[in-house]
C-alpha cells in the first residue's frame, strides 16, 4: 500500500515538475480542457491531462517512456490509478467512494505482491511470498465489521494453517477447547 502511495506521489511530482517545461492547453469548452507536456525538442509528450468539469483523466511517462502512470477519476466518486511499465504492473488503486470500496494491488521487485479489498463491512488483506522463502506462500487476512477475522496461510508444499480470532471461532466452532 505504501508503494502505491509513493508511486502516486511521485506521478504527480513528475506531472508537476514537467510544468516548467513547455506546458500546452488546449481549451474545448467551459469546463473542458486538455494540457499537455511536451520536451523541450517538442518531439515528445511526458504527460496528458484531461479535465472535463469534475472527472479527470492524467496520463504521464517517464524520461525514457517505459514507465508510465495513469489516474482516472470521475466527479470525485471513482477513482482508478494505476502504474507500470511496458514489461509490468507495478501497482493499482480502484476506488468508488459512494459505495465504500477499495481495492489496492502491488508488484514488488522480485514478483511478490500484495492486495487489499475493501467494502463497507469487511476487508480482506492477501501477501504472497515467491522469492523471499521457500516454499512460496500466500497469507490471506480477512476481517469482518472491524473485529472478527481469521488468518490463513497456505504455502506452496500442500501446508496450510488457519488462525480464528476469539469472537469468530465461536460463532463457526463453539468454544476453544484449550
């Protein structure tokens, strides 16, 4: 989650950085504008930025051009950004405000990665391990109404584990026999 962030941020640091180079707009009504960057040669686009009232679509590519980040947004209650490179997905955020949902996914250096899916009443964390040990492993995290949740760990030789908070071993199996 902290590298989607950090991704984001640094999409628009290069976004707004490139403003000092030669920045364009073309008007195409009231509320509807494109701008654009080009490279000082002007042979080049390092970024687009669509702005049509309150929806927004911003696309912006690295020196090289092999990265490149995209953001879509509409009216302030979806929203969807994503970055890669012509090779890969580094890392994606869906969000719709209005409905209460999330969903962040990462591609860590190595192939591991991370998700987390967020609703209105539960959410659900998944981590999976391939280089780091082995056997590779998947941990998936799921918790309901900010308390019960469980824990599952599934590795690649056919081992699993299953962790129950309190409150939901109850509720699925009775009382723990400790």
């Amino acid at each position: 989650m902290k590298k989607i962030l950090v991704l984001l941020i640094l999409s628009c640091v290069l976004f707004l950085g490139l403003k000092k180079n030669d920045v364009r707009t073309v008007n195409l009504g009231k509320d509807c504008r494109v701008d654009y960057v080009l490279s000082a040669d002007g042979k080049k686009v390092f970024g687009i930025k669509i702005l049509n009232g309150k929806s927004l679509i911003q696309v912006s590519y690295s020196d090289e051009g092999d990265d490149y980040s995209l953001s879509v947004e509409n009216n302030g209650n979806v929203s969807c950004r994503m970055n890669a490179s012509s090779e890969r997905l580094y890392a994606y955020s869906i969000e719709d405000k209005k409905n209460g949902f999330e969903s962040v996914g990462n591609v860590h250096d190595g192939g591991d990665t991370s998700f987390v899916i967020r609703t209105s009443c539960s959410e659900e964390k998944t981590n999976t391990f391939v280089n780091v040990e082995n056997p590779a492993r998947v941990e998936k995290q799921i918790t309901f109404d900010e308390k019960e949740s469980y824990l599952l760990k599934l590795s690649s030789d056919g081992k699993h584990e299953t962790e129950y908070t309190d409150d939901l071993y109850k509720t699925l199996h009775g009382t723990r026999n400790e």
